[in-house]
C-alpha cells in the first residue's frame, strides 16, 4: 500500500506511516507526543472550465465569404467550378500517363479506357486524342483514328506529330493524295520529322519518282544517320533502279556519239564565251590550219569505270574526213568524253595518221574544249539512266 505523509499536531514535524497503519497511535520522534495516524485523503478533481470559441465579427465573416468566392472565380477560368471537376483534372494527367504507358506496351484496350475518361475529364487536351488516335490505328479503327487526328488539328494546328500520324491513316485509306499532303504539312510544321520524310519517299517510290523518292531518303538519313528503315529502303531503291535501268550497250552507245559529233556543238572561246559550231569543222580547225571539215566516223568505243562500276569517261577512236584546198582526206585521231561534267576534251587530242598538214602546237589550243547540256545530254542521260 501507498504511505501516509502526515505533521504532528505538537512540534509540525512531517511524519511519513505505511497506510496500514491508519486509525493506529505513533509516537512523534521529535517531541514524544501520541499520534494518530489519519486516514489518507482524495482529492476530487479540478474542474476543467469549458473552452468558448469567441464568434467572429460581422466584417471578418464578410471578408471570408469574399475570399472563397475569389477562389471559386479563378478556378472558373478554368472551367473549374466544383470540387469534382477539380479532381477530376488533376486525375486527367495521371490517367494520360498510364494510357500512353498501356498503349506502349500494347495493351490496346486499357490504353482506350483510360483515355475515354481522360477526354471525358478535359474535352479539350489535344495529346489525349492524339494517343487515343494511335491507339485506333493500331486495332485498325481507322475512321476512329482519323476522327481523333482531326481534333487534334482543330484543337492545335501546329501539333507537330499529328500530320503524320493522319497521314498514315489516309495512306491505309489508299487515299495518297491526302496522305502525301500531309506528310509534306508535317515537315513543313517540323523539317527535322525524318518518319514523314520516309513516309512520303515511299509514295514518291510507288509512283516511280524515282528522284522525289531519293530525296527523300537521303534527307531522313541525314536528319537520323542510323535510321536503318530510310537506309533500307534507299539501298533497296538504287538497286532496284540499277537493275530497272541497265548500262546501254556499245552499239547504242557508238551511235549517239556518232550523231553527236556530225552535229552542232556549243563550243567555250578563250573568253568564256559559248558558240554553236559545226563539230567536225571545229575538230577540223583543232588539227588543220586550212580546209572544211566534212564528217565524223567513230570506229571504236572504250569505257572507263569506277570501282563501283559507274561509267567515268569514254575514249573515242574518230576518223575526221576533210575537204583541204588542193585535196581531200582523212584524219585518224582519239578523244575523250568526261561523264562526269559531260564534256569532249579536245586539249588532249592523239593523232594517230592524217593525210593533210597538222596545226603546229594543236594539242594546246586554246578553245579546245567543248562544253554544255546542248552536246552532252543524251550521251549523259543515256550513262546514267535517265
């Protein structure tokens, strides 16, 4: 049991007993005097005082009242207005993410779910109906998805990935009018969209542009240079055009260079200056110093190529037949045609027997190079397969 703390009536001295020993006498240590133990005393408990809330004024309630309807407005800007449109939105965001996540693991229908009330929550969010788009596309609802390109063209123009996205659409559609506007629109809207570049290459590879299709391959290789779908297709490309457009043979070849050379030529002076000249006159006056050049007559033909076996320059064995002042004859020579900037070069001419007198320093004459599209394009074309 618990002690007894008690003073001793006669000298106060604090006495501290057992409880057991209530109702029972002790003598005070200090002054001998008989003492009875008392019993031990409860306290009742204080009494707790209510607390009061004291009301607040009229003007504060006011100023209160303001404050929330403030709030209420901004959040109306919005289009905030209740408390469960508010959780709502905020939910949106979490529910896009999750959607594109479920989409990107190819799980279609719970990618669509999750966007439904995404869009439902906020009508107006643009990457919501562009991922639900995708998401139609991808379990071939094709009108679905091009219903939802749509919104996001009406909602934002300028949404970068949208164009290509309706225009694979369109192009599933077989409708490749609109497709190829699109992926040209989503270019325009981002150069730097190398998918579109592909995208509207493979048109341009159906129609047999060959050139529009190139270009752009090369130009989504150069936006991505380990884009291996753009390298594929361009390898595919030039392989097919090669086979599709094989080396002409020396007889074809023999005869345009033979038409070619009894023609007219456009012929560069020492000034810069172009002329259109009679080919075997100008040739003539390359070797001769008096007479008229009558014809050409290529009897040999020889290719020279690259490694990756593309024609770089053709040397020509002619026979120039010739009208001279007292006699007429025949002069056996070489020349060559550069492929590469489609041109005869006459500087370095080899002749190899004549029966006339030759121009004295013929093999650095000034003019002798004969230039331009108006000699060279169909030996040109003929080379490269156009």
């Amino acid at each position: 049991m618990a002690d007894i703390t008690f003073e001793c009536p006669e000298c106060k001295q604090h006495l501290v007993i057992d409880a057991a020993s209530t109702g029972f006498q002790v003598q005070c240590p200090a002054c001998s005097l008989s003492v009875t133990v008392p019993q031990s005393i409860i306290k009742a408990p204080a009494e707790i005082a209510p607390v009061l809330v004291k009301p607040i004024s009229r003007k504060l309630a006011v100023t209160l009242k303001l404050i929330v309807f403030g709030v209420i407005a901004a959040l109306s800007i919005f289009g905030i207005t209740t408390a469960v449109d508010f959780y709502h939105r905020s939910q949106s965001t979490i529910l896009f993410n999750a959607g594109t996540d479920e989409y990107a693991k190819g799980n279609y229908v719970v990618a669509l779910a999750d966007l439904n009330k995404v869009i439902r929550y906020r009508p107006d969010f643009a990457d919501a109906y562009n991922v639900r788009g995708l998401v139609k596309y991808s379990i071939n609802d094709f009108d679905g998805a091009l219903g939802d390109f749509n919104l996001v063209i009406q909602l934002r123009p300028d949404f970068p990935e949208v164009y290509c996205n309706r225009g694979n659409v369109e192009f599933c559609k077989a409708d490749m009018t609109a497709a190829y506007a699109d992926y040209s629109k989503a270019i325009e809207v981002n150069p730097a969209d190398y998918v579109a570049h592909v995208n509207r290459g493979n048109i341009d590879n159906n129609k047999g542009d060959y050139d529009g299709a190139l270009g752009d391959y090369d130009k989504a290789i150069q936006i991505k240079p380990d884009y291996a779908d753009a390298i594929n297709r361009r390898d595919r490309l030039k392989a097919a055009h090669q086979e599709a457009t094989p080396e002409p043979s020396l007889t074809t070849i023999t005869a345009i260079f033979q038409q070619k050379l009894n023609g007219d030529l456009a012929v560069k002076d020492e000034q810069g200056f172009t002329h259109n000249v009679f080919a075997p006159q100008f040739l003539f006056d390359c070797i001769h110093p008096i007479g008229t050049g009558k014809s050409i007559t290529v009897t040999d033909v020889v290719l020279n190529k690259d490694e990756a076996g593309k024609i770089q320059s053709v040397g020509l064995r002619l026979v120039l037949n010739w009208q001279g002042p007292v006699q007429s004859g025949s002069t056996i020579f070489q020349m060559s045609y550069n492929n590469s900037n489609d041109t005869f070069e006459t500087d370095n001419l080899n002749i190899i027997s004549t029966d006339g007198i030759t121009r004295q320093g013929m093999n650095n004459f000034a003019n002798g190079v004969i230039i331009g599209a108006q000699i060279g394009e169909q030996i040109h074309d003929a080379f490269n397969g156009n």
